[in-house]
C-alpha cells in the first residue's frame, strides 16, 4: 500500500479551515501559524494558497473575490471548481472555532511531517553512503524543528510593557536583585547582573589560570537552581567529577585525585559526593564533537530535561563539519554557531576559550581582549568576555599570591580587575573584560 495514503489528514477540519476564510473574510489569526503546505489535499493548497497571495495583497476576500482570483491564476479548476468554494463556505455554522480548526491541520501536518522525516533517515541508513553520526544529527534537528515549529509574531509595545514592569516588579520584591542565574560570587553578580539566557559567555585565559576550575565551581554554584549540561572536550568526565568533588568539598584536587586525605577529609568528601549527586549537572566528554553535534544534543536534553546553561571545554576543541581553509574562519563560524544556539534555545552558553601566547610577551602579563586566540570574531559574538589572571604564576612573591590552609582551599580573596567596575559598560551589543583571580571561586 501507499504509504501516501496512509499519511495522517483530516478533511472535515481543512474544510472548515478554508470555509470560515470565505465566510468571515479575514485570516489574521492563521499568519504564522499556517501555511500552504500544511494542506493535505491538492484542492486545499491552492485555495489556501490563493487567500494567502490576497491577504498579502490587502485584498477583500469573500467567496466573489476568492473565486476572481482563482480564475486570474488559472487555479479554480485545480481547486475543485466555484461549485465546491460556495460548498465550503455553506458548510461553516461557526467562525469562531477557527484557531481550533487549524490546530487541528496543523496537528496532522506535523505528524506527516515526522512520517517524511523518518523515511529519509530509513533511505539513508539503507543507502549506507552517509556517516551514522551525521544521520543521527540530522533526524535530531529535523525532530527538534517538526517540535517547536512555532512562528513568532509581532507584539505591540503595550505588550511589551506589560511583560517588563512584571518582571521589574519581580525583582523590586527582591529587592533589586539579579536578573539572571546567581554565579555564586556576588562580585561577579554584580558586573553581569546574573546568567542570562540568551546570553554567550566566553571565559578565556592562559594554560594554568584556572578557566577549568572556575567553570566547574560555576556548575556548581548553580546546579541546585538550574539545569546544567557541561560538555568537556578535553578531560574524562572521571577527571571532571574528582574536581568538581574537590570543589564540593574544599579539598585540594591533588589530595582527591591521589586519595591522599585522612578520616575528616575523607567524611567531607562523602558528604560533599552526595550534595553533588542530587544536583542538576550533566556531563558529556565525547572528545570529538562538531557545533552541530552539540547543538543536537542540547536541543534534546531540553525538550527531555529542561536546560538552562551549557558549559563547553572549550572552544578551540569544537570541531566544524563543513570544510574550511583557514582556522580563523572555523572559529568564526563556531563562536556564531554558539550565539545563534544560546538564542534558539534560550540558555546561556558557556564557552571556555584559550588565549595567544601574546601576554607571555608583555611586560604586564594581565590578558587582553586582542589575545583572544583564532579570531577576532569572537569579541562581535559574545555578550560578556572574562578574561582570567593569576599573578603568583608570573611573579611566585606576589603580595596577592593564594595562600592554601588546609581544607580552606576555596578561600575568599579580593578581585583583581582590569577595568574599573563603575567604566564598565554592559550591554547586550558591547563585550568588556572581567578578570578574576583564581582564588575567588566561592562566596
């Protein structure tokens, strides 16, 4: 049988559908939501097809109008004929179950649509001409695509305001608070107002500075209020999970890693490896993904899970399916792909970056934005850029050299900024600066 003939359709609600446009006249309410293709039934297209050309248009449309423009189209026959528009619209007793019909065509257009999807992994997977991962990837977005095929409209700035004093009002009762997800350094609260969604953070910094370290104290802090994909590229997720129980217990990695600790340690670490278990914290250390990779398996986790913010160690280590000739342009279009991803999921993404070997080369260590490694581009992409320093690896008699004390590892030290906080200037279209000192992983 015809798997065509098979395909998920309802006659009686494209019908209805098609029907109230010509009794009622307007078709405001389906733009964005409906389109030709999610017709079923030839006939159906080309009359769906024909109203929306005269919407565009801005021309009345009425069973008179529909069947003019039809004929001037050379699409009445096609469409079934005068005959069966006046049958539409006869049929129609109610307008006002519009939205209910056309949720109704979309439903099983959607199901098509997942049907088609399916048929094509099914002839690629027989063709046996394509990699397994790639079409994995593909049956992924296609399915994350089919899923949230939703299309945004405008809003009226009234609407807009409605939705802002809400959330001022949110946060007045908190006492003007942060907006985004804490960090869990109340410094760094303070100069980016939180994780945001939709945001792109790059952390970036030179080999031993402590960008790993800070990530995972920053999953850490936040796995309790929010859900946390971190993505290691480049270490084991045995390796992560020993640091991020350094972390939960104030514990030296070195004594975690060796199971050098005694009998108190040892309790605080069993403690600490239970808080961490109950938390939001997913880790992936395939150690060969491409953006697109990522990018579908975070799609999948949130539409499972729920996400909130991913982690990636780090960004050079991204691979990019398609081929380029230049390591600057793939970068480029790795640090694009991570914003747009940030965007069409709504999360905040989390980018490890390494730095040029330039601060090596200057008298003042202390990084800048221009040492960014790979590309330039990446300053255009993300909305914040911390860049970190550590001045006891430069100079070991530093007066802000960490000082260890036993379990107190994580002790609270001062923030050594390179930009003056009240200079900075944060906006969404503006990167600065944030530099911390390794030390202040938790207030």
């Amino acid at each position: 049988m015809d798997i065509l003939k098979a395909m998920p359709s309802s006659k009686e609600a494209e019908q209805a559908v098609l029907g109230c446009i010509l009794e009622s006249g307007n078709m405001d309410e389906l733009i964005g939501l409906l389109d030709k293709n999610d017709f079923y039934i030839p006939c159906h297209k080309a009359i769906f097809s024909c109203l929306t050309s005269m919407y565009k248009r801005d021309k009345s449309i009425d069973i008179i109008t529909a069947i003019e423009n039809l004929k001037a189209m050379d699409m009445l026959a096609s469409a079934g004929g005068a005959s069966y528009l006046v049958e539409l619209k006869g049929g129609i007793l109610n307008t006002r179950n519009l939205i209910h019909y056309a949720e109704i065509v979309k439903d099983k257009s959607s199901k098509r649509k997942f049907i088609l999807s399916a048929q094509e992994m099914l002839k690629e997977a027989y063709e046996d001409k394509v990699d397994v991962k790639d079409i994995i990837n593909k049956a992924e977005e296609s399915m994350f695509n089919i899923a949230s095929n939703k299309s945004k409209d405008f809003v009226s700035i009234g609407e807009c305001i409605e939705v802002a004093l809400k959330n001022i009002e949110k946060n007045y009762l908190k006492g003007g608070g942060i907006v985004g997800i804490s960090t869990g350094f109340k410094n760094l609260d303070r100069c980016t107002d939180g994780l945001k969604r939709s945001d792109f953070i790059v952390i970036a910094a030179r080999p031993s500075m402590g960008k790993t370290a800070f990530a995972i104290n920053l999953a850490n802090n936040i796995g309790n209020d929010a859900k946390v994909a971190i993505f290691s590229l480049e270490m084991s997720e045995q390796q992560l999970s020993y640091r991020l129980q350094a972390s939960e217990a104030l514990l030296e990695f070195s004594k975690v890693n060796k199971g050098a600790m005694n009998d108190d340690e040892w309790v605080e670490l069993t403690k600490a490896s239970a808080r961490l278990a109950g938390k939001n914290i997913k880790i992936n250390d395939s150690g060969e993904l491409d953006v697109s990779e990522i990018k579908a398996k975070c799609k999948r986790l949130k539409l499972k899970q729920g996400l909130d913010v991913v982690i990636i160690d780090y960004l050079q280590c991204i691979k990019l399916s398609e081929k380029v000739y230049l390591r600057e342009q793939e970068v480029s279009k790795i640090s694009a792909a991570l914003k747009n991803m940030a965007k069409e999921l709504d999360i905040t993404v989390i980018a490890l970056s390494q730095l040029s070997r330039a601060p090596e080369k200057r008298a003042d260590h202390r990084p800048q934005l221009g040492d960014l490694r790979d590309s330039g581009s990446i300053e255009q992409d993300a909305d914040i850029i911390m860049l970190l320093y550590r001045d006891e690896y430069y100079y070991p008699d530093t007066e802000d050299r960490q000082k260890h004390n036993g379990s107190n590892y994580r002790q609270k030290q001062k923030w050594t900024s390179r930009y003056h906080k009240t200079s900075m200037v944060r906006t969404i279209s503006e990167v600065r600066g944030i530099e911390c000192g390794r030390e202040e992983y938790k207030e």
